[in-house]
C-alpha cells in the first residue's frame, strides 16, 4: 500500500503530521508526503519507506495561500505537483492536511479513484475569519469573498473519511455539514510515548535555564494563542521571582512578535524566544520548567471544542499547566488535577496562579491521567484494514 500526505507547509511537519506518519508507515509499504517548500530544501529525500517530495513555491504564489477561493494559483500549484507524483507512484490513499488541501484529494478521488482522507487539524472555517490576516483592511474584503464554510460542507462531504481532533468538533460536523457518522473518526493530537517520556531528557538543554524559574509556551506562536497575557503578568511576577523566564518555543506566525511586546514592558531580559525546535528536544524544555501554559482566547467555537496537544504534552511531563477558560482544556486540567484555569485576559488572574505554583502551594496528583498516540491513532488504522485497502 502507498499513501500520499498532501502537506499545506513546510517539512518537517507539525507532531501530529510526524506521529502519523509513524504510525502508518508500520501498515504500509510507503508513506509519500508533498509539501511546498520557500527555503530551496532538497526536493526528494528517501528513509525507511519515508518519502518527501519538495516543491518550490514561488513568493506570489505563496501569498495567494491566504485567499485561494478567491484567486486560483495556490490550487493551481497542488493540482501540478500532486500530478506529477501520481504519474510516478501509484497511490491507494490520499491524506489530506489541513482543509484547503481537501480540494486536492477530492480532485484525486474523483478523477483516478484513489481513497481521500481529509485530516481537519483546526475547526477550519471558524479559526481562519480570527486570523491575524483576515482581519486587516484587505483581509476582510477578502473574508467576504472567500465562504470557507460551504467549501468546508463541500470538500468534508465528499472525502471517503475525515479525521477531527476532538469528539466535540465531530459532533458538530455531523450536524452542521450532515456528514454520516461512519464517515467521521475523532483522532486526538496526543503525544507518543516514544518522545514524551523522561528519559528523553537532554542535559545540554535542561543545564542552560539551572537556576531559573521557567514558564513555558511550546507550540505556533500568534494573536490567537494567548501569549501576550503571560507576558503581561511578568511585571507583576518579577519583583518576588527575579530569575522568572518566560520561554517561548515554536514559529512565529504572521507578524506576531513577543519581543516587542516585552521590550514595551522593559523585561526583555525576562524573555527567551528559542524559536521552532525537533520535538524531540520538546521534553527537555518541559522538563527545564516550573509553569507551562496555553491561555488561548476562548470565544471562539474551535478553541471550546478541543484540547490542544501541547496541553496532553505538559500532562505527560508532569508539568503544572496554566489555561484559559476554552472548555476542553479548562475541564480536562481542572478535572485532573493538573493546574489552574484563567481568564485569559487578566494578567493579574495569570500572576496569581503562576505564585501559587511557584510557591509551592499546587500540588500534581501521584499518577497524573493522560491518554497515548500510540492508542488514540488505533482507529485510524484499523479503519485502513477494514475498508480493504491493505493489499
């Protein structure tokens, strides 16, 4: 069996994208992954029945990405690459990731009659109206133009299988967009115990924050993860806790930048941006720290209706977790013991429960709950074998 990944990025992936790969290349012969690339990076590499095929994107092209209903090119571009893998390998499954790349493996589907899965990392139609992007002057004449939610109806309909991250978002599909419940498996992004775990832990990372009272944030970084709250209860913090660092790992997406906001507040020096990272060096950086948080503002439909994997992640190394109010999380952290829930717009309410941690009043509880890829991915798989596609 050969399965194409249709990957809306650069590679290396996201985790999820990584653990799934993992996972199926133990039921297939080959795993192929297409993903753009606006770095030059090598356009073919082949490891362990792994293959990536790059393609450059040119600068215009990749500006289309953020209005593609409007203007054709950005699909344009998938439709010819994937073209060309399809006249070299004969695929079996199609896996696409995220929603605009549906439209790609719905075209497979239909015209070579290859088995299209059309992975959703996000409640896509309600996230990207939120985005940095979509909300400027240009960005809202194109938000207009472009109705995400009936291409989301038509792409999700069609696949022969979607995959959501959160039992919540699945329910709501079936009923918004009428999807059969057969049709429709919910896959939660957690962490694979091959690099989650405490013996995966790197001295040469841990070593550079001794002595310091570390607040982490892993994961993507824009205006919708709710960074800034944190930064803001620094000037609070600072004065009990002098060796307080609010460590930053992930991409920056958009314009976002942290920095200027902490320059603002004079506590630059508070401030360590490490930039994206292998996960597998992830676990140290947790395990370096005090606090870890994800404070994301919670009005949003999408937000409510999941559990981030950076939240499954601090739970796995036993890290006391500071969250918003997003009902998922807060239920999932409250529920378990396993730290505070905030209103993500108060810094004040973040200081507080930040002191309580630090102080040494918050408590884990002996065995921490916590749920595995290596479980949550088995529907998935046993949904491949049952459908007759292993040949």
């Amino acid at each position: 069996m050969k399965i194409l990944m249709i990957l809306d990025n650069e590679f290396p992936p996201d985790s999820r994208v990584d653990k799934e790969i993992k996972s199926l290349l133990t039921i297939a012969e080959e795993v192929h992954v297409a993903a753009y690339t606006r770095l030059n990076k090598v356009r073919l590499e082949k490891k362990d029945g792994l293959f990536i095929h790059r393609k450059t994107i040119s600068k215009f092209g990749y500006k289309t990405k953020a209005f593609p209903l409007v203007l054709p090119m950005y699909f344009n571009f998938w439709n010819s690459f994937v073209d060309e893998l399809c006249e070299t390998y004969n695929f079996d499954i199609v896996i696409a990731h995220d929603l605009p790349m549906a439209r790609i493996a719905n075209r497979l589907k239909k015209e070579k009659g290859i088995y299209s899965i059309c992975d959703q990392h996000e409640y896509y139609s309600d996230w990207i109206v939120e985005t940095q992007h979509m909300n400027t002057l240009p960005g809202k004449l194109i938000k207009l133009l472009s109705n995400w939610k009936k291409f989301e109806h038509k792409e999700l309909s069609y696949c022969d299988l979607v995959l959501t991250v959160a039992e919540p978002l699945r329910k709501n599909y079936i009923k918004e967009h009428f999807i059969p419940k057969n049709k429709i498996v919910t896959i939660p992004n957690t962490p694979s115990k091959s690099v989650f775990n405490h013996t995966n832990i790197k001295p040469e990372i841990t070593n550079k924050f001794e002595g310091k009272d570390v607040i982490l944030y892993a994961g993507g970084m824009d205006i919708l993860r709710g960074i800034d709250v944190a930064i803001e209860a620094l000037p609070i913090l600072v004065e009990d806790y002098p060796n307080i660092e609010l460590v930053l790992v992930g991409n920056l997406v958009n314009t976002y930048n942290p920095l200027s906001k902490a320059k603002e507040l004079g506590l630059s020096d508070h401030l360590n941006l490490i930039g994206w990272v292998n996960e597998d060096d992830l676990p140290s950086y947790m395990a370096a720290s005090k606090i870890c948080f994800f404070t994301p503002p919670s009005h949003r439909d999408e937000i409510n209706m999941t559990i981030a994997t950076k939240i499954y992640q601090y739970a796995i190394m036993e890290k006391p977790i500071i969250t918003g109010r997003a009902k998922l999380m807060k239920n999932y952290v409250e529920s378990n013991g396993l730290g505070y829930s905030i209103d993500e717009t108060n810094p004040e309410d973040f200081a507080s429960k930040a002191r309580l941690i630090l102080d040494g009043d918050f408590k884990l509880p002996d065995e921490p709950k916590f749920v595995l890829w290596e479980d949550t991915i088995k529907p998935l798989l046993d949904r491949i074998e049952k459908a007759g596609i292993i040949r």
